[in-house]
C-alpha cells in the first residue's frame, strides 16, 4: 500500500468513526452530546462541527460538565489539551 492510498483509507476510516459517533449522538440532549463526544475522545473543534455548533459553545458545555463532575472516564478535553482530573 502506498502512502497515497493510506491517506485515502485513513480519510474513509475518519468518516466511518464520525458517522458511528453520531449515530451515539441522536438520542442524547445538550450537553450530553458533547460528553458523549468527549468521551470518544474527540477535541472540541470536532465536535462542534460534527453538532454544528460554535467552539465556544462545546467549551462551554466541557466546562459545565467538569463543574458538575460528571468527567466521562475522569478526563475532558480542554483547549489546551485534556484536563486529567484527581480522584479523591
């Protein structure tokens, strides 16, 4: 396999992965979404235009989750990278 068909398999394999994140999607509301999302590990530039949403508005949703505790398996992505989170 060259490396022009690697790309091309990897572009199909980033389309397969979105589709079955959405596809996770479609019965969860607001924020839940996005935790959903965050939990698949997808930054907050993916998932706001994989919701068309507005970057801030996924920041915004990661922080009020991070507030409330709900950090799905103990970490979110931040804009920085991805907020580790103390158990305690």
């Amino acid at each position: 396999m060259d490396d022009e068909q690697f790309e091309i398999l990897l572009g199909k394999l980033d389309e397969a992965l979105r589709l079955l994140a959405l596809n996770l999607v479609k019965e969860a509301e607001g924020d839940q979404r996005v935790k959903i999302l965050a939990s698949a590990n997808f930054g907050a530039a993916e998932i706001a235009e994989m919701l068309e949403m507005k970057r801030n508005a996924v920041n915004q949703a990661l922080h009020r989750l991070r507030q409330k505790g709900k950090e799905p398996y103990e970490e979110l992505p931040t804009e920085q990278g991805t907020k580790h989170r103390e158990k305690g």
